[in-house]
C-alpha cells in the first residue's frame, strides 16, 4: 500500500512493488498475481481501515455531536503537517485512475456511501437527544461532512495549515447547531 500511496499506481514499478513488500517476484505473482491484483487488495485494506477508524470515532463518545466533532478533528490532524502533504490514497487513486477504471471507481463509491452512512447514523442519534436539528436531512448532511472532510485531505496535499483546519472543522460543523 505504502509504495502505491507514495508513487501512485502508473508509477510504481513491479521492483518497486517487490522491495517494498520484501518478496521475490515468485512469491509475488503467487500471492497477488499482478500489480492490479496486490494494487485492489492494498486499496481495499485502506477502505476497510478508514470506514473502521471513522465508525469508531462515530460511536466513540456517548454525544454523537461531540463524536462528529471528534471524527473532524481527527482529519484535520491527518490534513496538515507531515501527515496531511502525504495525502490520501483514495484521493490520490480517485485522480489517478477515475472516472477511466470502474472497478477503482465502484471501490471509492462504495467507500464514500459507507462513510456518509455512518455520519448519517450519528446524526440520527443525535437527532433523537435533541443535539440537532430534527428538520435537517440525514442523507444530505451526511454527504456534505463526507465532502467537507475530503477536501481537507485535498487541502491537506497543498501543505494547509493545522490551525486552518481547525478553522475549518469549525465552518463545516455550523450547519449542525
């Protein structure tokens, strides 16, 4: 995963690949088959491990507002600094690869409907304590904060500053109350 989130995929090469991963091309082919085949894998491991660490944050607190805020937070961390000029590889697989590879393109539409049903879920809980406005749409506000977190990541690409995010977790988290 690492070698395709610091290369891209058209630019990580097969001895970068085996290096990376510490095997011999035998043992390569064997495991993965080719470069798509160990390239789909390491995407899917990143999109499991970001839809787990976003569903914990999420019911990570026993006010989902407050649990929303926390899941900001924590991207507006990993957008700024040495983290944050990383970048994200669905990011960069999106700009890469879409709308061209639709196996790629499923992956990332998948992901992004997870992600906005788990903000729509703690928006729901909060709903019901009274946290937010029972008049907003779930669906519709669960996809702008879904949005709004990409885009720092983006930002983030462009060496954005951790007091900028900050400031922009505040802006994206008004329409919340």
């Amino acid at each position: 995963m690492n070698v395709f989130w610091d290369r891209g995929y058209h630019d990580a090469s097969l001895p970068d690949l085996l290096d990376g991963m510490e095997l011999s091309r035998g043992s390569f082919y064997k495991a993965f088959g080719d470069k798509r085949g160990v390239f789909l894998r390491a995407l899917d491991v990143y999109i499991d491990d970001a839809v787990r660490q976003v569903g914990d944050s999420l019911s990570g607190d026993a006010s989902p507002k407050a649990a929303i805020r926390a899941a900001f937070e924590r991207h507006a961390e990993l957008s700024s600094g040495k983290d944050g000029l990383r970048g994200c590889f669905v990011v960069l697989t999106a700009t890469e690869m879409l709308p061209g590879d639709k196996e790629v393109s499923a992956r990332i539409s998948r992901l992004f409907r997870r992600l906005q049903d788990l903000f729509a879920a703690a928006i729901i809980r909060a709903q019901a304590l009274g946290e937010i406005d029972q008049l907003l749409d779930e669906r519709a506000l669960a996809r702008f904060l879904v949005c709004q977190i990409q885009g720092m990541r983006v930002l983030g690409k462009a060496g954005a500053e951790q007091d900028d995010m900050r400031a922009m977790v505040d802006l994206a988290l008004k329409p919340l109350g």
